[in-house]
C-alpha cells in the first residue's frame, strides 16, 4: 500500500478520493458482466448471494471480469490525462500498466484479478450487498 492512501478516506486528497469513486462505479459495471448488481444492505431487495456461490461465479469468471475491472480504470485514468510510459511519473501522468490486459505482466493482472476477488468486501463495507439482477 502506499503511503498516501494508507489512511481513512476522509483524509485523503481529493484527486484519491475521486480514484476511490471511480473504483466503487466500476463493481457496478463489472457485476452487470454476470447478471449481478448492488443493493443497500437494509432495503426491500433480493437476498444476497451466498458466499460461497459469488465465489465461486467470480472464479469461474476472473478472466473477464479482471479484464473489465483493468479497461474501467484505465478508462478513469485516461479521462484524467494519464497515458501509457514504461515508467511511471505521476507528475507527468504517465503509467506502465495502460495496455490492453492481454499485454500486461501476470504480476498486473494479478492486481486486477485481486481487486475483483474483493468486491463482496468492498460493498459490504459500504454497506452494500451483491444480488442477482432481476
């Protein structure tokens, strides 16, 4: 973890917390790939999936999904100004992850692969759940 995103999101800067924004709107769009979507723990709305279940959905899906979570946040990137380089500069917004997932190190997708694992997490701790879609 760096740093400077190693603290309470109410601490953060805001160009990290629009990051932060962006990263929740991608489950969103992410779930929709198996049917899946949101809902506000609480509300009249369907059950959530069993755990085990998601799980299991997710693995069997981690390719796609992965792919779609890398292509959303180098979508934000891109609309921010950021472009690829083999080097990172964030002063110069240039990173070297902005390729198409297919050309990424294993170690990158793995991050992908990882930050799609943890969406039950994720939700749940903004008091969300994930459902089926009607």
């Amino acid at each position: 973890m760096r740093p400077r995103l190693d603290k309470p999101y109410s601490e953060l800067v805001e160009r990290d917390k629009e990051d932060n924004r962006a990263a929740g709107r991608r489950i969103v769009s992410v779930l929709t790939l198996l049917g899946l979507g949101l809902e506000r723990e609480g509300d009249a709305a369907p059950q959530s999936m069993p755990q085990e279940e998601l799980s299991a959905m997710i693995e069997r899906n981690i390719e796609r999904l992965a792919e779609a979570e890398h292509d959303g946040w180098m979508e934000h990137l891109r609309h921010n100004g950021w472009r690829y380089a083999e080097a990172r500069d964030n002063t110069k917004k240039l990173h070297p992850s902005m390729l198409p997932y297919a050309e990424l190190t294993e170690q990158d997708k793995e991050k992908d692969r990882n930050n799609v694992r943890h969406y039950p997490e994720f939700a749940a701790r903004a008091g969300y759940r994930i459902v089926r879609l009607k």
